[in-house]
C-alpha cells in the first residue's frame, strides 16, 4: 500500500511540474519549487526525470535572470517525442488527428462512410495509415475516441446519439473497441466535454463555475463546478439538446418531445424558414446552415433575422432553467453555434435580461461564444486523456476508460 501511495504521489508531482512549466515556459526549477511548495532537490530530481524521458527540454541560462550568482537554467516542454491519438464519430465520417502533446495537431486523416462500412474498421484504416506514415508506437501514449453521445459508466453502453446506429453493434462496442485497439490504452470521451476542456485549458480561463454548450448536429453540454467537470467526460449529468421547449412538438428519439435539439439544431432551419416565408432566397438551398442564416441576416434578410430571433428565444428559455440548476458564471457557445453571429448573441442576451429567476440571471458575469476553432476538441481530449488518464509511474497498456 506504501508503495501505491508513493506512486500516485510521484505521478501527481510530474504532471504537477509538467502543467506549471506549460502555463509558465522557461521557468526554473527553484521557481517550480516554490510553485509546487516542495523542495528544490525533489523537484529537480522530478524535472530530472521528465528531461530524461524527453517530456520537458532544459533550454539553458535564463536571460533575464537579475539575480547575483549562478543564473538558473530555463525548463520548456519537449515537442515533438509523444502523441496522443484522437478519433472522432460523425454521422458519417471518421476523422483521426495525431495530437502532440505540447497541443500541435502533427497528422490527419479523415473518411466517409460508404454503405457497407462501420467505425471500428475506419479507423483501424485510419490509425493504420497514420503508423504507416513512420509514427512509431513508443511514442503513442493512448488512444482516445470522441463521440457525439452520453456514456454510461456503469452500464458500459453509449445513448441519445447522433451517430449512424447501423454503423456498429452498441451491444459489443466497446469490446470490439478494446479488442482492436489492444497494445494501447483507450479512452471514450464525449465531444462537448472534450471542447470545453480545450476552452478551460487554452483560453486559461479562472472562473471555476461555467457552462459550455456545444452546437454539432445535437446540442450538448458540459459543466464545470468548482473548477471539476460535472460527471468527467461522459456527459450523463446533463443532456442540454432533450430540455423540452414544446411539450406538444415533434417526437424527438430520446422519447421527449420538443427538444432543443429538434427546435434549434441545423437540422431545423429549413423548416423554420419554409414555414416563415416559402419565397424566402434560403428556401431554396438543399438545407440550410447556422453560417448561411447568419449571413443572410446580417444582409438583411427579414426571414433569417426572424428565425434567428425565434431559436434564441427558444435558446434562452432553456438556458434560464439551465442557470437556475446549476448557476454558472460564464455561458460559453462553441460549435457550429459561433457560426451564428451577434445577432444571435445578442438576442440571447436580451431575453436572459427579461425572463428567469432574476437572482440567478443576474449573478451570471458573462455569455459569449468559444474563443476556440473547431478542432479544439481534439487538442481537448489529447489534454483531458493525458491530465486526468496517463500515468507517469504505470504501464497502461490495455488500459480502458470511459469518460
């Protein structure tokens, strides 16, 4: 047992050490002492370490260094030595990027789903292609997956999804995952949990208590409360895109009906449009897109501005009860829902202002959209497998994780 609790200190100090020297490059190991509060030669033995396993750089003499004496010697992360393996599941493609772990998207590939193709065999295609390239398998650290679904940690199953479900067998997933993937550990990891960490770690974000909502082909949503996020990376303590905002709406998969999903997602708009104004320049696209009724908005189409106005109502009615459950401080859209625009924010904005519980609205500090592409939930999960995952004092070979 002395022995475990060694172990677990060990690699809490590492990943410790190697976090601050990512927020702060260049620092020096006396620096990183009075960070960590531990001794100068427990932490250069630590950074030591990490130098010899090519995870952090000694870059030599600080320069500006204004202390009398020897000048400390400057700590950076070492680029370039391992990767993390992020795949992700659409409705009907498969993409795979090979993420450093400095946060550098080094390798990619993607593929369309033809008929008789399924997910696992895409991308086992896929990875092998990216070994083929010359990644060499030491140099992986794990291999993680992201899906648009909630998980279940107990039941071993994903649900409410928006992917293909004749494209796999949800009895066997995951031990034809583990299955295929063996040699390596792999993590499941859900799509919104895995940009708002990206947010919360690349935007260097301070405020402990927000909320990310995430536009795709669903709506979802992820929560960090003091500073933890609600339910890990599995998205099973809130499913945002099934609030109700009409009980007597359509029937959503889910069994609900009226979900914000079916009232607000992409998915929707036609429909919106061609009940507004039929003769509207957008009917006649094949569907319609949030950049495409952002655009037309800001260009002055009547009919897009409305329906923009409508699905913030609808945003908004749902956002208040979310503020109500949880009172985050920061509401941050991220997603295809950047695509919106400001009017959309803005409406949002104003309705917040005019509805809810006041109390509650009104101890809300900021709304805003994600400062991040749309990659950022690759990078997020490549951060969140290697903070919360990876051990620097065990082999995790085969190791599985869901969330």
């Amino acid at each position: 047992m002395k022995l475990v609790n060694q172990q677990i200190i060990k690699n809490n100090n590492l990943k410790n050490i190697y976090s601050l020297i990512q927020k702060s490059p260049g620092v020096s190991r006396a620096q990183l002492a009075k960070m960590c509060n531990l001794s100068k030669t427990t932490v250069s033995s630590l950074a030591d370490e990490l130098i010899e396993r090519k995870f952090i750089q000694d870059t030599g003499t600080m320069q500006e260094a204004t202390s009398v004496g020897r000048k400390p010697n400057s700590l950076k992360l070492c680029s370039g030595q391992y990767y993390v393996i992020v795949l992700s599941w659409d409705y009907d493609h498969v993409s795979i990027k090979q993420v450093d772990i400095c946060g550098l998207i080094t390798g990619h590939s993607s593929q369309d789903l033809s008929e008789n193709a399924d997910y696992i065999d895409t991308s086992v295609r896929l990875f092998e292609k990216l070994l083929s390239a010359g990644l060499q398998k030491e140099r992986i650290l794990g291999i993680c997956l992201v899906i648009p679904a909630m998980i279940d940690t107990e039941k071993h199953r994903i649900f409410s999804t928006s992917l293909n479900t004749e494209a796999y067998d949800p009895s066997t997933l995951f031990q034809d995952l583990r299955h295929v993937f063996s040699g390596y550990p792999l993590a499941v990891l859900n799509d919104t949990a895995c940009a708002a960490y990206a947010e919360k770690v690349y935007t260097k974000m301070e405020q402990e208590d927000f909320a990310y909502i995430n536009f795709q082909h669903g709506i979802g949503a992820a929560l960090f409360i003091h500073n933890q996020l609600l339910g890990h990376a599995t998205a099973s303590y809130t499913q945002f895109g099934h609030y109700s905002t009409d009980p007597a709406g359509e029937l959503c998969s889910c069994g609900n009906r009226g979900c914000l999903e079916l009232t607000i997602g992409e998915d929707s708009l036609k429909k919106r449009i061609l009940r507004l104004n039929p003769h509207s320049g957008l009917a006649s696209n094949p569907s319609v897109t949030y950049a495409d009724l952002s655009s037309a908005a800001l260009y002055g189409d009547t009919s897009a501005q409305k329906v923009i106005q409508d699905i913030a109502g609808d945003f908004s009615y749902a956002l208040t009860n979310l503020i109500c459950l949880v009172r985050p401080k920061i509401i941050i859209i991220g997603g295809k829902g950047r695509n919106l625009g400001p009017l959309f924010l803005d409406e949002v904005k104003k309705n917040l202002g005019s509805a809810g519980f006041r109390q509650m609205i009104d101890s809300m500090d900021e709304i805003r959209y994600s400062m991040l592409d749309a990659m950022a939930y690759f990078v997020g999960a490549m951060k969140y497998f290697f903070d919360v995952h990876y051990d620097f004092s065990q082999d995790l070979t085969n190791q599985f994780f869901l969330g």
